[in-house]
C-alpha cells in the first residue's frame, strides 16, 4: 500500500495502523500525552483519547513482546505509539517558549530549558510519527508495579540513556530484559532513552503522519 502523502511526506491516512489498545488488552495504558501529567503540562495537540496506534506490522511484533513478557511475570506498559506531526510540532512549540517551566523539577532539573532542543531530547521530526516506535515499560504481573529502571518515563537527562553508567545492577538487569523481549521481536532501542523502541524494518521510513488519536 502506497498511502498519499501531502507537502513534507505528511500523511492522514490511518488505513495501516491498528489499536493497540484493541490488539493487546491485557498490556496497561498510560498515554501521558492525552493528560496534563507530562513533561509539557497540559494536554498535547492531537491526542483525544488514551489510545495508542502503530503501523500493522509493528503492532504485531508488540503482540508477540507481550505474550512473552507475560510468560516471564511482566506486562507491557504503554506510554506513547504513534504520535500525530500536529503533536511534535507542539513539543517544538513548548521548548521554545523558555517562560513555561513549571514541569521543570519533574522532568528537566538538571538541564536548562533552552538546552532540550540542542540536546537532541525534542526534535521537529519524530520516529513516532512513523507509526513504528513505541515508549514503553514493564510491570511486574503479581503487583502491578514497575520495574525500577533508573529514571521515569520521559526524564530529560542522561541517566535515561539505556547504557547509562550510574544506573544500579538492577536497574541496568531491569532494562536488559525489556531490551531482550523487545529486540527478539524486531525493535532497536534508541540508546538516548531507554523507553523508546523502533521496529527495524519499518514500513513507513520516510512518512509522518498526521491523523488525530481518537
């Protein structure tokens, strides 16, 4: 399938991507971007629902991570999938505008504001966009509770990187094993966080997408 793409590879068709939500019931849904508990503030543009989406085979590889995560005592948790043009130029937006830092102490209280965009933490184009990459995390089946993987979600500093030397033993084991059960199915990690993960072989490398999630 060849979908139609406007000025600057954008495209709103959605017919390739399917609900993770629908496709993996079992995983847990933090979708922090359909919230205000972000690293932003408020709610972002483009997300209506705490839904997620991924292109057709990405999602299926995700199936796959979860049925043996599951095997192990973990579920997935889910923060972010697919994330529409409309929402990364949002980010953009935000960095920008050094006034608004009243997120600052939760997810950048070591870096200054005008340093996130240079940094590489927020970038005009995303992986995301593509509808392959996924952030995400485990949580253990018995409690429901996360793995301690060094750092939350979404915490601009280098501590999130996945090879990270000040991490603890566990930390590092704890991200070694979502790094295995993800990378068995096809994803790489991106080294910079260790959340965040791209299925190899993506359909759309070159394509961003711009649909609402909802």
């Amino acid at each position: 399938m060849k979908t139609k793409l406007t000025k600057n590879n954008i495209s709103t068709d959605k017919s390739e991507f399917l609900l993770i939500n629908k496709l993996i019931p079992s995983a847990i849904f933090d979708v922090r971007y359909n919230s205000n508990s972000n690293f932003l503030g408020t709610k972002v543009d483009g997300y209506k629902a705490s839904y997620c989406y991924l292109e057709k085979s990405a999602a299926m590889a995700l199936k796959e991570v979860q049925k043996n995560a599951i095997k192990k005592g973990y579920s997935l948790k889910i923060f972010d999938c697919y994330r529409p043009q409309k929402a990364v130029d949002h980010f953009v937006r935000w960095a920008k505008d050094i006034g608004d830092t009243k997120m600052k102490n939760i997810y950048y209280p070591k870096i200054d504001k005008l340093d996130i965009i240079p940094k590489g933490y927020i970038a005009d184009k995303s992986g995301h966009t593509r509808g392959s990459t996924a952030d995400l995390t485990l949580v253990n089946i018995k409690n429901n509770i996360e793995l301690d993987m060094g750092t939350p979600f979404d915490f601009f500093d280098t501590l999130s990187n996945t090879a990270d030397k000040r991490i603890t033993l566990l930390q590092k084991k704890n991200r070694n094993i979502l790094g295995s059960l993800m990378s068995n199915q096809g994803f790489v990690n991106y080294k910079l966080e260790w959340w965040h993960f791209t299925l190899n072989n993506e359909k759309f490398p070159n394509t961003y997408f711009n649909f609402d999630v909802k």
